[in-house]
C-alpha cells in the first residue's frame, strides 16, 4: 500500500473562503482540528469543524451570499432575549470583570452567540457566588 493522503494543507492555504456542503455555509479556512478543518463565518462568529474532504473553495455567488447573511445578521441584533437585560459584575470581583469584559469585547466584534455565552456564564457564576448579595435565587 504506497497510498498518498492527501493532507488539508496542501489543499487549501489558511484564508481560503470555501464551501461546506454539510452545513451549507461559507467560511474562511483557518487550519486543520485533529481530521477536521477549521472554518470561521465570514462576518465573524463561532468557527466550526467541517470534513475536509467535502470542501471547496467557494465560488463569486457563494461568496457574496455569505456576505450578505453576515451583514444582516449585524445589523438585526436586538436586545438580549431574557428579559431580564445583561447581567451587571460585581464590583471587585475579578471573574465578574473577566466575564463582563468577555461579553463586551464579543458586542464589540458583533459576535452575539459568543455575547449570550458570556452573559450565561457571568449569570450561572453570580447565582453562585453573589446569590445573597445580588438578591438572586436557585
Ligand atoms: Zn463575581
């Protein structure tokens, strides 16, 4: 057996915008993850593991359409959907302030999901350590 396996990096060079037939979605190629390669959506956001072999480069329609979803999904952010509005750190506590400055710096870069995550962590770690102070109940 002198079979050759083609590696991911000789196929694609990190930046390439490719096609992923499983998700049906466009992203930028950003390295291999064990047998995965790693692809990051073009406006920014969650990157995801897609099987290399299914990949190609994205072709003009592909490419715009991916854009286009990414400009949409900046300019529809909302407020965030518990009612309750983003959880407030703790004054001198200094995994609050890493959480909250997590959740920002996500905003910042218009990543939502990463934002929620942020917020649900800063949350679940209030109710932990500051349930008495912050009036908050299991
Ligand atoms: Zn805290």
């Amino acid at each position: 057996m002198t079979e050759n396996t083609e590696t991911t990096e000789s196929r694609f060079e990190t930046g390439t915008v490719l096609y992923d037939p499983a998700s049906d979605r466009v992203g930028e190629y950003r390295g291999k993850a064990g047998p995965y390669a790693l692809l990051r959506p073009l406006g920014g956001g969650r990157e995801w593991e897609a099987r290399p072999e299914s990949l190609r480069p994205a072709d003009p329609g592909e490419r715009l359409s991916a854009g286009v979803r990414a400009a949409n999904s900046r300019s529809t952010q909302g407020p965030p959907a518990s009612g309750v509005g983003p959880a407030a750190p703790v004054r001198d506590c200094a995994a609050c302030a890493d959480l909250a400055a997590l959740r920002d710096e996500a905003r910042a870069r218009h990543d939502g999901s990463a934002e929620t995550d942020a917020d649900v962590l800063l949350r679940r770690h209030q109710l932990r350590y500051h349930a008495a102070l912050l009036g908050l109940r299991d």
